[in-house]
C-alpha cells in the first residue's frame, strides 16, 4: 500500500463568507484518501500563497504564523514516521487521529491525585502511616480549592499543568489558605510527586517543575540544655495529669522518639537485653536504649 504523506496549509471559506481573515486548514492525503485538521491560525486571502501555503509578507505577525506552520508540518512528518516505525495502520483518518491526539486517554490531576490517595490508604501499617494519608488528603482539598477559585474547574488535564500554574498554586497556598513558607512546601512537595508520576508513566513528556525554585526555610528549632531539663524532671506537681505530661515529654526529650511514636508504645515493645539494660523496639521505626530512670516513669501509677 502506498503510504506516502502529502500536506497542503490552505484557507477554507465559511459559508455567506464576505470578507476578512479565512481560517487555515491543512490537508492530509494518504493512498489518495484525504482527511483535514484545523490549524486554529487564520490569514486574509490577499495575503496567502495557495501554491505555497503560507502566508506572504515579512511583517513580524506573518513571519510568526509561517513559523508556526512550518512547527505544525515538521510534527506532522514526525507523526508520519513514528507511525511507520511501529507499524500502526496508517491512513489519511488514522494519521489525523495520531497527529490530533485523538486517541489518546486524557489523563486529569484530581483524579490521579485521587487514586493515589486511595492506594496509600489501602496501604496504611504497611509502609504508609496515617499522618501521611491526612498530608495528601488536605493537598487534595488545596489543589481542588484552587482550581475551583482561580480556574473555575473541578478538575484539570495533566498536559496543562505548567510553570504559572505552580507559581499561581503557591501564592494561593501561602495567601488564601494562610499556609507557612514550610507549609506550602509541604503541599507543593506532595503535587510534585503526582506530576513525576505521570512523568514516570508517559503521560506528560516533560516536568513543569524544571524551571522552579522554592526559597522556604525551615525555621531554626530551640532547643533544651542539660540544666532546663533536669529542672523540668525534679519539678514536682500536684494535677496528676500535668505530671504525667510532664514525664511523657522527658521519656521523649531522652529517647528521641516523637510524641505519635510514644502515643502508639504498647508496655510489650519494652524487653530487657543480654546486657540487662531495658530496650524498646518499634516495628519499621526505631530502637533504643531505655535509660532506668525513664523506664521507672513510665511504670509510675
């Protein structure tokens, strides 16, 4: 069969045309069987080279349309030669698909967005904590926020995701929703995963974020001495539940382990080692010595 691929750039009159710029097609014709795509550009007929298809003058704006025109068939052949490559039916209507998009799926953030969520929450204890899932949950009601807001959509295709858009997203973040510099890092940090994702997955052929630079800086922690600490450990006080507050904040000062990590210790993760010591182990966190004292303040009643 013969496949060779012929385009020709010319300008289709509208019906009860007067006058005034014409919109620019481009034909396709393979085997001998044609099929056309709008090129979404328009030219006035006085200033179009039929036998050349392209529009005549040196002006910057026709310099600017005969560029794009130029774009549009040089894809047009890469579309050509891809389809050939991989031996995909070609025909004058298959090739206007493929060179379209036509058939491609549309893939949309909130919905991959979505998916993920619901995968992580599957996956909870088991590679994934809680804490985790609720950070994605409020990046989904941030970017949906956002997009109804600004764009007045509930959702977006992926392809249209571009730097503005980030930007545009942070302020939002930090201006609407009264995030931190921290904050809206986080959030941002979370969007970025789902568009690797699709960038891993072919579903966007190159990253928006490539351009952009986030200058937020966690702030400077204070921190305890030696001295304010055993203050706070021999300070004594009558509410029982400030006292124990009080020794649940030590147990963390001196095993480094973070008050969601304390809050899930069950007296069982406590042993005692070959070398006599007390140990604590955390399934997948962590393992430590667990000093006598604070083992003696966590058995108080």
């Amino acid at each position: 069969m013969n496949t060779n691929l012929s385009l020709l750039f010319y300008l289709k009159k509208p019906k009860n045309y007067v006058k005034g710029e014409i919109p620019i097609y481009l034909r396709i014709t393979i085997s001998g069987k044609r099929a056309e795509v709008s090129t979404g550009r328009s030219c006035e007929p006085k200033r179009w080279n039929a036998s050349a298809g392209r529009a005549i003058g040196t002006k910057e704006e026709v310099r600017i349309l005969n560029n794009y025109l130029n774009e549009l068939q040089k894809k047009a052949l890469e579309t050509h030669l891809q389809m050939i490559q991989i031996n995909l039916p070609l025909s004058a209507t298959t090739f206007r698909d493929a060179f379209t998009g036509k058939n491609e799926k549309t893939y949309f953030l909130m919905e991959i967005l979505l998916e993920h969520n619901e995968r992580m929450a599957a996956l909870i204890g088991n590679g994934f904590a809680a804490n985790t899932l609720k950070g994605y949950r409020t990046t989904e009601k941030h970017l949906l926020a956002f997009l109804k807001s600004k764009l007045k959509l509930v959702d977006i295709d992926i392809r249209q995701i571009n730097l503005e858009f980030i930007n545009n997203y942070e302020f939002f973040l930090r201006s609407e929703m009264g995030c931190s510099d921290v904050s809206a890092a986080k959030y941002i940090k979370h969007f970025r995963k789902i568009v690797n994702h699709c960038l891993s997955n072919g579903w966007i052929t190159k990253s928006p974020f490539t351009n952009y630079r986030n200058k937020a800086k966690p702030k400077e922690r204070e921190f305890l001495t030696q001295s304010e600490v055993e203050r706070i450990f021999n300070k004594k006080f009558l509410v029982p539940r400030i006292s124990q507050v009080k020794d649940i904040f030590l147990f963390c000062c001196y095993t480094g382990l973070s008050y969601a990590d304390v809050r899930k210790l069950k007296r069982s993760e406590i042993t005692i080692g070959a070398n006599g010591k007390h140990w604590f182990s955390l399934k997948e966190k962590k393992q430590g010595l667990l000093p006598e004292f604070l083992f003696c303040l966590l058995h108080k009643s």
